[in-house]
C-alpha cells in the first residue's frame, strides 16, 4: 500500500469523522455531477458489518444514509481523494 502523506492522512481523517458523528454529508456524484445528500452511518465492508481489527481503513465502505432514503456505500479510498478536492464534506442541510 502506498506511503500517505499529511494531507492524505488530514482527508482521511475528515471522512472517518463524518462516520464517528453522524454527520451530514454531501457528495459531488462522479457520474453525473448530481449531488447527494445523505447521513454517515458507519464504516465497514458492503454489508453494513463493522471492521475487524487490523482491517485497513482505506478498503473500507462509507454507510449512508440519502435524503431520499436509500443505503448507500461509497469507498473510503475515493471519498478521501474527493474530500481533498472538495467534491465530498460534512455539509448541514
């Protein structure tokens, strides 16, 4: 796995803290170019399920809950690199 650097450890550090606090998130979709707003739920693997110790973070699922409802699981590797360019945030809707 690659060396991080500070600013990556600072955008990884703002993604797991959205999850730690239930934050209110908003996302630039990659696809589209749509924004999704949604509530941080947890992190883990696709299923929803914690992760295990020694788990790398970077691997790991961002849990979100939309504004529309749906369960949503965006990768922790992306959502950092997109907090960097503030394409993802803690956003108070």
């Amino acid at each position: 796995m690659a060396i991080l650097s500070i600013g990556d450890v600072m955008s990884l550090a703002a993604v797991i803290d959205t999850a730690v606090h239930n934050s209110k998130v908003a996302r630039v979709m990659p696809e589209t170019g749509d924004i999704v707003y949604g509530t941080a739920r947890s992190i883990g693997d696709l299923e929803g399920n914690f992760l295990s110790d020694g788990s790398d973070v970077r691997e790991a699922w961002l849990r979100v809950t939309s504004r529309s409802g749906w369960e949503l699981f965006w990768s922790v590797k992306v959502l950092a690199e997109e907090q960097s360019r503030g394409e993802f945030a803690a956003y108070d809707w």
